[in-house]
C-alpha cells in the first residue's frame, strides 16, 4: 500500500474517532443532566419523608416545635402547626 493511500486510511480513522468522541459528549451531556435530574428528585423526595415523620410524630401526640419538641401536647400547638405550614 503506499503511503498516502496509508494516511489517507488513518485520517478516515481519526475523523471516525473524533466522531465517535462528539457522540460521547452528546450523551454524557445528557447523562449528566439526567443525573442532576435525579438528584434534585431524590433531595425532594428526602425533605418530604422528613417532614411526613415531622406531622406522624405530632399526629401522634408530641409536639414538633422548636421549644417544646418531643414532649407530649394536650391540645394542638400553634407553633407545631407553624413549622407543619413552613415546611409544607
Ligand atoms: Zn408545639
């Protein structure tokens, strides 16, 4: 074979690797996006399992406010409830 029948086969080959590269980075792009996607899902997913303990925890009698937290209610508390509506 000569030789510029030779480079010419190597240029197809980087041209195809250099191809093969850009779809690469098209999918990781879509990837990556994915990924953030998911996280933020599962960061939401988190809170609301957090503050579904939260309103479990007062629905079952105990306060969840900041100054009263975990002791026993006799009746609903306002700021329980606040911290219910903030968190909602
Ligand atoms: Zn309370």
């Amino acid at each position: 074979m000569k030789i510029s029948a030779q480079i010419d086969l190597i240029v197809d080959r980087i041209n195809e690797i250099l191809h093969e590269v850009e779809d690469l980075k098209k999918q990781l792009e879509v990837l990556e996006k994915r990924n953030e996607q998911l996280s933020n899902y599962l960061q939401k997913e988190d809170k609301s399992q957090s503050v579904g303990n939260l309103i479990k925890l007062y629905e079952q009698g105990f306060h969840i406010c900041h100054s009263s937290f975990g002791r026993m209610r006799e009746e609903d508390c306002i700021f329980c409830l606040n911290v219910i509506d903030r968190t909602e």
